[in-house]
C-alpha cells in the first residue's frame, strides 16, 4: 500500500530507522512533505516524520481521523 494515499488515515507500519532497527508502529498520516510522511505515532504519544523509503509496509486498520 502506498502511504501517499493514507493521508488522514490511521496506519499499521512496518517502519526501519536509520540505525537499522526495525518496529512496527500505528500512525495517523497527517501529510506528505518532503518524502516523508508527518504523523502522530500513537506508540510514542507524539507527531514524528517517517521517512517514506524506510517505511517496508502499510496496512490500514479501518478507522479514519
């Protein structure tokens, strides 16, 4: 699934940081800038921005924003 088109959608991601370190978070896709995508991680209670090449996999779980 392309994460371009979950934008105001909540989303399970397999994500891999820069360390190599691979998670899987739910997000709420807020925009695309930049090639990344900014988002509310819902595991850190926080926005952060998610770099759209890292990110392995998108699934969404069916709730919308």
């Amino acid at each position: 699934m392309q994460i371009e088109k979950c934008i105001g959608r909540i989303v399970d991601i397999i994500y891999q940081d820069a360390k190599g370190r691979i998670t899987q978070r739910t997000i709420r896709v807020r925009k695309i800038v930049d090639g990344k995508a900014i988002a509310y991680d819902f595991d850190k209670r926080a926005p952060r921005p998610f770099k759209i090449d890292r990110i392995l996999a998108a699934q969404p779980v069916g709730r919308t924003a």
